[in-house]
C-alpha cells in the first residue's frame, strides 16, 4: 500500500512542479495603441478599422481574421438574436414634453451624448442653471436620457446651439407624437 501512496504523492508534486513552471512565466501581451485592447479583442472595441493597419504590422495571424470570417461588415444597422436588425443610431437631439400628472410636467433630453458631451455633466448645469430637478435616466434597451422638472423645453431649445455648440438641424421637439425640426 505504501507504494501506491507513494506514486500518488509522486504524482501529485509532479502536477504541483508543472503547474509552478508554467505560472512562473510571464504573459506578454500586447496591446493596441488605437483602442488599448489586447491584439485579439481589437474586434470586440468597435474601431477595427482603426486598429487592422497595427495588427497587419505586429500581428500575422490577427491580420488573418477577415479571412477566417471572423471581422463582420457593419451594415445599415447591427443583427440582433432571431435575425432582427437594430437602427444605427444617428447624431441628433430630441427635446420632448410630457405631463407627469395634474400640472405638473417633465422634459426628456435625448441624444446629448452623440455630440461628445457627459450627461451627468449636463444635468448637473441644467440643474444650476434652470433652479429646477435634473437626473440621467437609464432605459433599457434605449439611449441614456435628461429628466427635468418642468416645462423647459423652450429655454432648452434656445441654449443647445448657442451653449452646447449643437447644430440647428440636429436638434429635434417632439409635438402631437411628431417629431418635427426644433429650429425652422
């Protein structure tokens, strides 16, 4: 019996040398300068573009990936499960009003993001500068959104060209469930 223990033991501390050996090596990765993924996630950071002449030059296989089938052509709008294809989203701003009961109403900023600006940032300033409630609201499923108390979309609509650089014909209000061009 006492052998079998002993090659057990033996196999054991064999597995133990291997595991040690192995962990005892360093990984070297290496990471793209254009999206700062390691080289096989480069697909998964949304600039593939950016990033293929850096994995041509540093990485043969990486490069390999189109024709693997790997690298998939953005169309109009990505595939979501079940074959639907979701709306690519596009630079604009929509300003809507909605009644949140009795007199009371609350105005939904859409689409700020698209042009570079934070949210939280946002609704901080709308909050300094309108004396009145602002909240980032997370929609599943949806664009992240301003919530602000109040009927203030015509104070919004004066100060989103002029203060947040956002250009006229990007900027949207929605009127009777239409959305029509805010600036005609």
């Amino acid at each position: 019996m006492s052998s079998k223990d002993d090659e057990s033991s033996r196999s054991d501390s064999e597995s133990e040398e291997i595991v040690k050996a192995v962990s005892s090596r360093p990984v070297k990765v290496s990471y793209c300068p254009e999206c700062s993924y390691p080289a096989e996630y480069c697909e998964f950071s949304g600039k593939l573009e950016a990033c293929k002449p850096w994995l041509e030059t540093q990485l043969v296989e990486a490069s390999d990936l189109k024709e693997k089938g790997k690298v998939k052509k953005k169309s109009a709008g990505e595939e979501l499960p079940g074959g639907k294809k979701k709306k690519a989203s596009s630079q604009e701003v929509v300003v809507s009003v909605s009644k949140r009961g009795g007199r009371k109403h609350i105005t939904n900023v859409k689409g700020m993001e698209m042009f570079g600006h934070k949210l939280d940032d946002i609704a901080k300033q709308f909050k300094k500068q309108l004396s009145c409630g602002a909240a980032v609201v997370q929609n599943p499923g949806q664009p992240d959104s301003i919530d602000i108390q109040g009927d203030v979309a015509d104070t919004l609509l004066e100060r989103l060209p002029t203060k947040f650089k956002i250009p006229k014909d990007m900027v949207f209000k929605i009127v009777d469930k239409q959305k029509v061009p805010a600036y005609e």
